[in-house]
C-alpha cells in the first residue's frame, strides 16, 4: 500500500515537473479566479498580487497597500467577480507572461439581473520562490457577453532554443523609448499610422464599451473611428531576462483642437520577434 501511494505521489510530481511555465501561469490564474468565487475577489486579490503589483484606481497604486488601507465595509451582499483565461503569452525565460479573457461582475451572487462583462489583462511574474504572482491587472467593461467562462488548457509547447539572459535595465530603457517614440509618431503622423508601424499582425486592442479588437485589420478600423490626438506618458517598464517580452504603463490623454476630451491609464504589452519588436497587446481605461 505504501508503495502504490508513493507511486502515486512520484508519477504526480512527473506530471507537474512537466508543465511549461506557460501552463503553470494560466493554472495559477485559474486558481486565483477559484479562489474569488469561493471566498472573496478581495481575499484572491491580497493572495496572487505581488508585493509591488499595480491596481488601476483610476492611476496605477500599488494594489497590496491600497486594498490594506481601504477594507471593506461590512455588507449583507455577496458579490460575485468570475472570469477565466482564454488567451496567455510566455516570455521564452518562462519568468514573465500574460493573460486575458472574459470576465462578469455582480452586486449581489443573489441577483436575477445579468451580469455587467468585461475583459481583464493580467501581467504575471515568476517570484524567487518559484510561484506566480500577478505585478498588474487592468481591464475594461462592455455591454456583451465575451463568452463563456470556461476552462482552458494552453497547448504543452517547449521551446528548445537556449535563453541569453539580457541586461535587463538597458532593456528596460529601451522599452520606455520606444514608448516614447511611438506616442510622438501618433501625434505626428497620427494614431493609425503609429500602430501600422508596431502592432503585430496578431495585436489585440480592449477599449470600454466594445469587445476586444483582435488583428491588425480590425484594430486600425478602431482607431480610425477616433476622434482627436491620442498621446501617452510612459512611467514604467519591465521586461522577461530573455527580453523577448515586456510592458509599459502610464497616462495617455486625447485631445481635439486644444479641449482634453478623455485622460485614462494604459497598459501595453510587447513582444520580440525575429528582429522587430512588436505591439501585442493595447488596453486603455479613462479616469471617471
């Protein structure tokens, strides 16, 4: 009998050891949105942020010290927070990722009414520990469901090529300027040309009040339909050691004629491939 459990507990740990860092992170994911439905979004949120992840509130805060000091009011309602991946990408280092999918938010779990939708991107980093913590969550909100809330399973790909770790401060750097040159081509030039010149063929774009836009043609006739300049203010940056993968975040504000019209918070995700680094990933919320 004993042989059989340890058996079992060795052909567990096989399978584990298994797991490509891309499946450990939407796993962890998972669990987090497990962790939400049985007990609180709160209680998920406290236990999968890392110490310096950032919440948007409506700025980017460090999201740990922001929840300590603003605790819950004691409620009679039990609400309800679910979402589930659906999409995720992996730095070849397997020490940075992300992950987005659907999401649904009720007031009460009690309530006949339908849920308000949305989309969430959340971007993870391995901890020395080995575990995966969450360093920023930004989403957005639309009328219509983004589907079901379903698990997902990663495909089990491996990448034999060998990592050279990068100086990741100079890459880091880099980043921020190429953010930087980017908001100048969008004032310049204006929006669509500036994605035109970055966004991966394979770009998705959140903005409140629509689904994601998934692909360049879809995207640009977005951006097409908005009105006013669009600039942004970079503030930080972080990149994978293989510096194959990293974001930005900041403040943007668009403008017509010389009337701010909307200012919001950005998260953008980039991704090196070949020798072009492109835009993966584009999510924006307005300040209220």
């Amino acid at each position: 009998m004993k042989a059989r459990v340890l058996l079992m507990i060795v052909a567990f740990a096989l399978v584990a050891q298994a797991q490509t860092p891309l499946q450990e992170m939407v796993q962890t994911e998972q669990a987090f949105a497990r962790m939400a439905a049985e007990k609180t979004a709160r209680e998920a949120f406290m236990a999968f942020i890392a110490d310096d992840g950032l919440l948007f509130r409506p700025g980017a805060v460090n999201g740990k010290k922001w929840m300590l000091e603003r605790p819950l009011p004691p409620s009679d309602k039990r609400s309800l927070l679910a979402w589930q991946p659906n999409f995720a990408g992996m730095a070849a280092a397997g020490d940075l990722g992300f992950t987005t999918g659907p999401s649904e938010f009720k007031e009460d779990i009690k309530d006949d009414k339908p849920p308000r939708y949305g989309h969430f991107v959340t971007l993870w980093k391995k901890q020395p520990d080995g575990s995966w913590k969450f360093v920023v969550d930004l989403g957005i909100s639309h009328p219509q469901s983004g589907g079901p809330l379903t698990l997902w399973q990663p495909p089990a790909t491996k990448s034999d090529e060998k990592v050279q770790p990068v100086h990741i401060e100079s890459v880091r750097n880099a980043l921020l300027i190429r953010d930087c040159r980017f908001s100048q081509a969008s004032m310049k030039d204006g929006l669509v040309a500036a994605f035109v010149g970055n966004a991966s063929p394979e770009i998705r774009l959140y903005r409140n009040g629509s689904l994601p836009y998934i692909g360049r043609t879809a995207v640009l006739k977005a951006l097409e339909a908005i009105k006013g300049k669009m600039s942004w203010t970079p503030i930080a940056s972080d990149v994978s050691r293989s510096g194959d993968l990293g974001y930005t975040h900041g403040t943007y504000e668009i403008t017509e004629e010389t009337k701010v019209i909307e200012r919001g918070s950005y998260v953008r995700i980039w991704k090196t491939e070949g020798n072009h680094v492109y835009l993966v990933l584009d999510v924006t919320n307005p300040h209220q």
